[in-house]
C-alpha cells in the first residue's frame, strides 16, 4: 500500500456514493438533480462515480434536500477487502 490507499480503492477510501438508486427510485436525472440542488452536473457525476475524494457539506445538504434522503441514504461504506 502506496500513498494512502487502501487495497479496495486507489483514492484511499471505502466510501460508496449510492446516488444512482436514489435518483432511479425518484425517476430523476442528473441533470434535474443539479438544478434542483444548485450543484454542477460535473460535481455530481464525480461523486455519483464514486471520484470524490471530499463532499462539501452544504454540497451534501443540498443533494439530500433534493433528493429528500438523509446523508447515510446517499453514501454508505464499502466492506473491508
């Protein structure tokens, strides 16, 4: 293990995005998503890609305000391994 990552991701965590159900569940785009939340569709497709390496705060709150979920809704943690 090089610089900080972890054996399941290359960017150091275990933190999955679960953005796609959400937005499958409500039958919304991303691109509906960004203009209900105020957040670019670049920004959103990074973390719906599981890219992110840091998620704002007010960016969560507004993507949960959205979506109307919780934050443990939109991300969960990967299993070790």
């Amino acid at each position: 293990m090089t610089g900080g990552s972890t054996d399941t991701d290359p960017a150091g965590h275990r933190i999955v995005c679960r953005m796609d159900v959400l937005l499958a569940e409500r039958g919304m785009t991303l691109a509906e998503l960004a203009d209900r939340a105020g957040v670019s569709v670049v920004n959103l497709s990074v973390l719906k890609n599981n890219r992110a390496r840091a998620v704002r705060f007010s960016t969560l709150t507004a993507v949960c305000d959205a979506l109307d979920c919780r934050p443990g809704d939109l991300l969960d943690v990967a299993p070790r391994g």
